[in-house]
C-alpha cells in the first residue's frame, strides 16, 4: 500500500464525509435493491410499505418455466432470450477484442504513412459517439439483408454484432493501443532480428505479454454488447432480454410486474458478477480515454 | 497469384495493412459510409423506410428547409432544443462537479470503503440499460408506488403523489432526465479525476498535513490546480457524449415516465422520428446531418484543445 496521507487524519471529519458519500449513492443502491426485492415478492414493493412485500419465488418459477401470463397468456421463452443476449454480448466480445488488439499495436508499434491519420480519426471518432449514426447504419442494414426470410435471423445476429462491436471498436483501439505501449521494446527487437514477421511477432510474442489488456477488453466488449438496447431492438429479428423487458413495460396493464423485476435481476447477474470478481479491470478500462 | 499475395503481405512497407485493414473496415461501413448514406436520404422525401417507393426521388434541400422552419414555428421541435440545451448544460455540470467531488471524497476516506463505494458508481454506466431504466422508471413513477413519491409523502413534504414526468414543466421531466444521465456521467469523472490525484506525489500532501491544511485546503489549492487537464478532458468529452447519446433517456420516454415533448433530446429526437411511431427517414437524416457537422466541429475543437499532438507522439525506435 502506497502512502495516501498522514496518519493523523481527524476520525470526526472522516466519519462526516464518509456519511455523506452514502447519501449521495443512496439513490442508487435503493433503486437496484428494491428491483431486485421485488422479484421475490408477489407485488412491486417500490414505496417502503413493507406490506406490499409478500416473499414467494413464483416469478422466478415461472420465469424459468416460460409460463409468463406477462402479455395476454402468450408463452415467453425466457431462455431463450438469455441466450440471444450472451450471443450478442459474446459476438460483441470476440469482435472488439480482435480489432482492437490489431489495430492498437499497428498504432503503438509500427510508422506508417497515414499514422497520424488514422490516429485522428479514431480519437475523433472516439469522442464523437457513433449511435447516432444509426439512419444510415439501418439503411445499410436494408441494403444487405438477404431476401430470404429463413436466413434473416441469422443475418440479423451477425449485423447487430458487428455494427454493435464499431461502437466501440475507437475506444479498443485506444484502450489495446495504451497497453502495448506499455511493453518494452527490446522483446519485439530479438523476434524482429530473429527474422519473424511482424504477424508472428504479434501472435507469440506480444499477445502473451498484454494479457490484462485481452482480459479488460473482452469484458468491457461483453458488457457493451449485454447492456444493449438500441442497437438490438433497431436489428435483432428476436427478442432479449432488453426488449423482453421493454414491450412488457409499454403493456403495464396486462403485465405481471413482479415477472419483469425477476428477468431483470437475471439480466443484471452477469453485470454484478463481473463487478464483485473483476472490479480493477473496470476501473483500468474506463481509464483507457487517457493516456497521453 | 497467391504467391504474389504473399509477397505482398511479406513487404515490410504495407505490414501494416493486415493490423489496421479490420479497424479500418467497419470504420468505413459503419461510420463514414452510413455518413454519406444521411446525407443522400436527407435529400429523398424517405418516409416509412418505404425504399423502393421515395428512395429515387431528390427534393434537394426540402428536408432541411423543413427543419428550419419547424424550429422557428413548430412547438415540439423548439422543446427539443431548449430540452437539449437545458439537458446538455446541467448535466454536464452535474458530471463534472459530481464527479470531482466523489473523487475527492473518496480519498479522504479510507481506502476499502472508497473502493466499494466507487465501484457502486459505476454500476449506471455498466448495468443493462432496460434494467437501469426500470429501475429509475419506478423510482420516478407518477402514482404512490413511485419510490420518491412515497418517501416525499412519508416524511409529510407532499400530500398528494406529483406526476413528476409530466406536472412540474419544464423541470419536472427535465429533472428526471437529468438525474438518470447525470448519474451515467459522474462515474466518468470519478474514475479519471481518481486516477489523475492518485498520480500526483503525495510529498505535497503530507507537506500541507503538516503546515495544518484542512481537506478542503489540500483539494482547493492542491489537487484541483493540478488537474486542469483533466477537469478539461471529461468536460469537454462529455458534452460531446451528452449531444449524441440518447439510450438511457429513450426507455423512459417510451414508457411515458417522462412526457415525450419535455423528455426528448436532439439525439433522441432523430431516433423517434426515424424509427418510432409514424417514420419520417429524410427528416432524421436531416436532423441528424446537422448534428454530425456541429458535433464534428465540437470534436475537432476538442482535441485541439487537449493538444492533439500531445497523445500521438510516434512510436520510439521502429525498425
């Protein structure tokens, strides 16, 4: 542990400010839990009346049975849509990771012509989001898509994936490109001189060494793509979890609210998993916009 | 030919293709390609994503003569802009002030419960965006089941549940829209205004400690004065992503929490008209040509200001 500040710090003063950080999140943390209390009750239990609560695991029963009375008796797969996000959430991953770790070591390593250039563009892209773009990425989406209709499903996964993933491809780039600055030099040398090429020397010998920079980019391109909602209630053929919970909120009256506070809690698993076990690999790839 | 291929790939002078050629792709197809596609439907009357229909015909600058019109006599669209205006100005207040606040907090305090409480931050940026907007859905929620509605009632404060989306306007739905984005957007300070004072050596520190510096001295005359750069960096990154981001405010509008003329952003503005309700392609498109030039310009700028050439220096000693 590095040395903060004295030891002498007054307890008193501590003590306030510490309460006041609590009040400040309070918000938060009341938000989430009582989303997730009332997953386990029989109704909402949203407005402090403990009365409200009756605990039962019915939602979560029958949100894993698929027998949601949520719109008009019609039967959810809930799975199913758990698969179709981590489908998504993965493609996103694997896609982010793979662009970001090309790209951020050509620009950390290598001095080509347009460097400067490309480097410009990916820093303007990154501080100029892309979701609003998605006219004419939908427009694109109408060009391509194949007639048939058996293969549009499948289609609509891959684009959803792909134009997912480009969002945040600026943001890896940037992110790999800091980690690989950070190796030495004189390891690439030695491959180099040995004769390897650069494709090798990326695949055995730097990959290995960036393995907390892989780590923090797969996760943070997992969680990019699970969060998702625009990009797949605009593409996706089926329904996620998102949009799961989207439609059956737009039909309050029919819905069994309670339900959709289970497959949210579901939904935020993932998210509060990775948070408890990887907590400074988050902290280090919201960082990534700033390395001068 | 494959031979010639390889040859190719093996010159030194183009390896660098094979790195940047993927990032360079889906740079092209998804982000400058659908660019100049905007730009050709802000010229087409597209309405209803109906393309065989509209998608030959130009109307020239119709769509944007539409705009400009609407901004000056169409209600709805002047909201847009003072909603847009009033959203993008105090939230970035709240970004900025909240999150140098958190980050200098959270370091006089010791450093487990700073670390929990830091990562509980982070959840609205991280959390799926549907379950972040229940979440806030229900806490904002106009009848007593509203969790700021009961508790407002418990304490005495208010008698009858208020309609906070819709009774206060305009800072009713602006409050709320406000709060769930600022939320977003403090976590972003946080973790750089964090990390820009756990760089700065600590000898000052312990030198103002022992001159009998209180907290807020050591922050006001220290810490803050040495990060500049970086109190410029999330401000002017975040305006930028307040102007275009729109998915944690598009649920509780859809939903109606908020009402839809108060609660819509620019950004939203050109999703909604694009792909909600009765679709009008060219306006969006339109709309949203002129928020890519505006943004594009405020990007530039921005980078100038951060000194551009400060975060590329060339890499040291390539073969």
């Amino acid at each position: 542990m590095s040395l903060r500040d004295v030891e002498v710090r007054a307890r008193k003063t501590e003590a306030i400010i510490a309460l006041a950080i609590i009040l400040a999140t309070s918000p938060i943390i009341i938000g989430f839990s009582l989303i997730i209390l009332s997953s386990f009750s029989k109704s909402m239990v949203t407005n402090f009346d403990p009365s409200s609560f009756h605990l039962t695991l019915e939602n979560w029963i029958n949100l894993l049975q698929g027998k949601s009375a949520a719109v008009g008796g019609l039967k959810e797969n809930i799975l199913k849509y758990t698969l179709n996000t981590a489908v998504v959430a993965l493609g996103v991953s694997l896609v982010v990771t793979l662009v970001g770790t090309m790209s951020g070591y050509a620009i950390s390593r290598m001095n080509f012509r347009y460097r400067k250039h490309f480097l410009l563009l990916i820093l303007l892209l990154h501080a100029f989001p892309g979701s609003v773009l998605i006219v004419g990425v939908y427009f694109i989406y109408r060009l391509m898509s194949p007639i048939a209709m058996g293969s549009i499903t499948t289609f609509s996964f891959f684009y959803v994936i792909i134009a997912r993933a480009s969002l945040e491809i600026p943001m890896a780039v940037w992110l790999m490109k800091g980690f690989f600055d950070l190796i030495p030099w004189e390891v690439e040398w030695a491959a180099l001189i040995d004769g390897a090429s650069r494709l090798t020397v990326w695949r055995k010998v730097m990959l290995p060494l960036v393995k907390p920079g892989i780590a923090a980019i797969l996760l943070f391109g997992f969680l990019a793509g699970w969060q998702d909602l625009i990009y797949v209630r605009t593409f996706l053929a089926e329904k996620t979890l998102a949009t799961f919970i989207e439609y059956n909120l737009g039909t309050l009256e029919f819905a069994e609210m309670p339900l959709v506070a289970a497959a949210a809690t579901l939904y935020l698993l993932p998210t509060i998993i990775f948070f408890i076990t990887s907590q400074q690999l988050l902290l280090k790839v919201s960082l990534a916009g700033l390395k001068r | 030919m494959k031979y010639k291929l390889k040859d190719f790939l093996r010159n030194k002078k183009y390896e660098y293709l094979i790195f940047i050629l993927p990032a360079l792709i889906l740079i092209i197809i998804f982000y400058i390609l659908p660019v100049a596609l905007s730009v050709y439907i802000s010229f087409t009357p597209l309405k209803n994503w109906n393309l065989d229909k509209y998608l030959g015909t130009i109307v020239g600058f119709r769509n944007y003569e539409r705009f400009f019109h609407m901004l000056q006599y169409d209600p709805i669209i002047r909201n847009v802009f003072l909603t847009t205006i009033a959203f993008i100005g105090i939230t970035l207040v709240i970004n900025v002030l909240g999150g140098l606040l958190l980050a200098l907090a959270t370091y006089f305090v010791s450093q487990k419960f700073s670390s929990v409480f830091r990562t509980l931050w982070l959840l609205p940026r991280m959390a799926p965006i549907a379950v972040y907007s229940l979440v806030w859905y229900y806490f904002f929620h106009g009848s007593d089941i509203g969790t700021l509605n009961s508790f407002l009632m418990y304490l005495g404060l208010i008698k009858k549940p208020i309609s906070w989306g819709y009774d206060i306007i305009p800072w009713g739905p602006w409050s709320i829209i406000i709060f769930v984005n600022g939320l977003v957007g403090v976590s972003f300070g946080m973790i750089i205004f964090t990390s820009a004072i756990s760089n700065i050596p600590k000898e000052l520190v312990i030198a103002a400690r022992v001159d009998g510096a209180s907290n807020w001295q050591i922050s006001t005359k220290i810490f803050i004065p040495l990060m500049k750069w970086h109190i410029l960096y999330v401000t002017t990154w975040q305006l930028l992503s307040l102007l275009t981001t729109y998915a944690h405010i598009f649920l509780l509008v859809q939903w109606g929490l908020v009402s839809k003329q108060y609660g819509t952003t620019w950004s939203l503005y050109i999703y909604q008209v694009a792909f909600t309700g009765r679709t009008d392609q060219g306006l969006a498109a339109a709309a949203g040509v002129i928020l890519v030039i505006v943004g594009g310009i405020l990007g530039y700028i921005t980078l100038r200001i951060l000194g551009f050439e400060r975060m590329i220096t060339k890499p040291r000693g390539d073969i």
